[in-house]
C-alpha cells in the first residue's frame, strides 16, 4: 500500500473514461488533513478537471474507521503554543487558506465527485463530504461537527451548508450533535446510503459504465447507478434520532436568543435531547457565543463569503485560550475536563466575539478570488 498521505489512482474503462480516485491515507490518525494532504488533493483536483480522460472523481478514506476525522489539531495547537503571534497567524491562515480553498473547489468541481462517507466523516471531513456532487453515507456512517468540545466552532463552510438548515442547523453546530446515515440522509447532508460492503461493486460499475464526459449527463448517470445499487442490496440502516426530535429540535432552535434556546434545551425530559443538553453544557461557553453570533451574521452568505470570514474566525480563534485547552482536554491528557477560559455563558465578553470577526492577517484577503 502506498506510503503517500492521499493517493492517486485511476480506473480506465472501456471506452477511454478514466475514473479518478483519491485516498485520504493515514488511517493512523482516521485520516486527519494536514497541510501536505489539503495541498496534494487541491492540486490533484486541478490537474484532474483539466484532463479530458477524467470523467469523475472518488474521493474516500483509507481504512476501515474513517473517512476523515477533520483537521490535525494536534498541529495547529502546536502552533498556537509554540510560535510567536505573528508566525502563528501566518502558519494557521496558510492552512486554513487552503483547506477552504479546496472545499470551495469541491462545492464547484466541473465534473462529478463521489464521496464515500463511511465511518468517521467529522470536521474537515464533513467539508469535504458537503461539498460533493454525490455524496454517500453506510451504515458505519458517523456525521458531526464537534468543534465546540475543543473551543472552536463548525467551520469548512459549515456557516453555510448548516446554515441552509435554519434551526436544525444551530442546533447540530450547538450540540455536536452525533448523526448516523438515516440522520444524513434527513438533514440533506447526505444523498444515498448504500452497504458499506457496496464499494468493490461501486467502483467496478464507475469502470464498466460509458460516460459522456458531459457534466449534466454524467451526474445523472452517476445518481442512477447509486440507485441501482442501493435497489439492488438495500442498506440496513438505524432509525433517525433527528427525525424523531424534529419537531422538538425546532422549536429549542428556533429561540430568539442564545440565553433563550438554553433554557429551552435545559427544561426537556427526552434522553436523546438530554445528551444534546449535556454536549451544549460542557462545550466551550466562548464557542456557544460565537456560533450563535456566526448564525446571526452569515446566514445568509453565499459559499464563499462564509468561507472568507470562516478564515478570520479560525485563525483567531485557534489563538485563544479555549483551543489549546480543550484539545488538551479532549485528545492529549483525554481527562475531559476542559478549563474554559472564561467559564461560564455569562462571563463571555460580546467584544471578545466580535473581535474574532476581524482580519488578522496585513493585505488582501487570501480568498479574494473565491466566487
């Protein structure tokens, strides 16, 4: 098996098509991005929309537990402790630069992109996973953005794609909320779910099947061949919890301030909402502040403007105090118990929160040219 962090591949069908295939691989890490991996697979991405053999593109994770578990934030708290401020900002917002600059690209590709959500898909890997043509969930499938247990907030456009969904959407950011693939399937962040066994049949039919290298008809034809094979072998897939709470989720989510929608979500008896409850009380009261403020500014925004403030507040916000600490918590010393700095809702200062908003960086916005 290659060593290479993503690897490369191609199937060659029949009538000179070329599918692409791209591994996230280091399962060692549940295929965590760093900036070597962001940097290869955007460039991959390039070079592959611009060759006329290459009529679509799987994107999928090495191993059998993730598809991809977000970005290495072991690396970026080495940065926020280890370097001076000014190095720091310029490190954080290359990374971050790209990672979203290859979302973007995702969210726009000419050609169809499969992503084979199987297993772990958190984070930086639920960026990816949004932003396909065509995106698939199994069985093994586990969604969430669980950034407010280490001081951040849902990022890699999730201001925007969470943001389509209202208050099931603040919700899900609020709570880090655990989805399966029925749960996908009802919010609209997944397409299909197929067996997650179905991936040797999946891409022996991408190789056997004649594309028209048009991008209209190829999508189309790649929707039915999915559904074919879903027809074929039915996934066995859990009940959706969230489809269960909609109705509540709602109407906790739809309160008109943050201090509202606590109290809300305080006062339920349901067990399921109860474990929402307890994720929105440990998470870092700085980064219930500051998802609340993003649902409030960008929820409106286009793709690329959520991005471009999404840069701002990840370069920021890995330099507070709440970051270092709650990676430490979470994944380091694995103790749990994050000492949030400050510790409660209350004590949150609104200033604090604004100030994440604005550019850290000298000079024109890195994502000047997204559209």
């Amino acid at each position: 098996m290659s060593t290479q962090p993503v690897h490369f591949s191609r199937l060659h069908g029949g009538n000179g098509h070329t599918v692409a295939l791209a591994r996230l691989n280091t399962p060692a890490t549940l295929n965590a991005l760093t900036l070597e991996m962001v940097e290869a697979l955007d460039a991959q991405l390039v070079a592959w929309a611009a060759d006329p053999e290459v009529a679509l593109v799987v994107l999928h994770g090495a191993g059998a537990r993730a598809f991809c578990a977000g970005g290495d934030v072991h690396a970026m708290r080495d940065v926020a402790l280890g370097q001076a401020r000014d190095e720091a900002v310029a490190i954080l917002t290359r990374f971050f630069a790209a990672e979203y600059r290859l979302d973007h690209r995702i969210h726009r590709y000419p050609k169809p992109i499969l992503a084979w959500g199987d297993g772990i898909v958190m984070g930086g890997g639920l960026g990816l996973l949004a932003g396909a043509s065509h995106r698939v969930v199994t069985e093994n499938s586990r969604l969430a953005m669980p950034e407010i247990n280490i001081g951040l907030y849902p990022d890699v456009g999730a201001s925007h794609f969470l943001g389509r969904l209202d208050a099931l959407g603040r919700f899900l950011a609020l709570t880090a909320a655990t989805l399966n693939a029925a749960d996908a399937l009802h919010c609209r962040l997944a397409d299909i779910a197929l067996e997650s066994d179905a991936f040797p049949a999946l891409l022996e039919r991408l190789a056997a099947t004649r594309w028209r290298h048009d991008a209209q008809d190829d999508r189309a034809r790649l929707t039915a061949l999915l559904s074919g094979l879903a027809a074929e072998a039915p996934p066995t897939l859990a009940p959706s919890p969230v489809a269960a709470h909609r109705t509540a989720i709602e109407t906790i989510a739809s309160r008109s301030t943050l201090a509202e929608f606590a109290a809300a979500l305080d006062v339920t008896q349901d067990d399921w909402l109860a474990s929402a409850r307890e994720q929105f009380a440990a998470g870092s009261p700085s980064s219930r502040a500051l998802i609340w403020e993003i649902g409030e500014r960008l929820k409106d925004a286009s793709l690329a403007e959520a991005l471009r403030a999404e840069l701002a507040l990840s370069v920021n916000t890995c330099l507070s105090p709440d970051f270092a600490e709650g990676v430490r918590a979470q994944l380091v010393d694995k103790d749990k118990q994050p000492r949030w700095q400050p510790a409660t809702l209350a004590e949150v200062d609104p200033a604090d929160i604004a100030a994440r908003f604005d550019a850290p960086w000298r000079g024109p916005h890195p994502l000047a040219e997204l559209d």
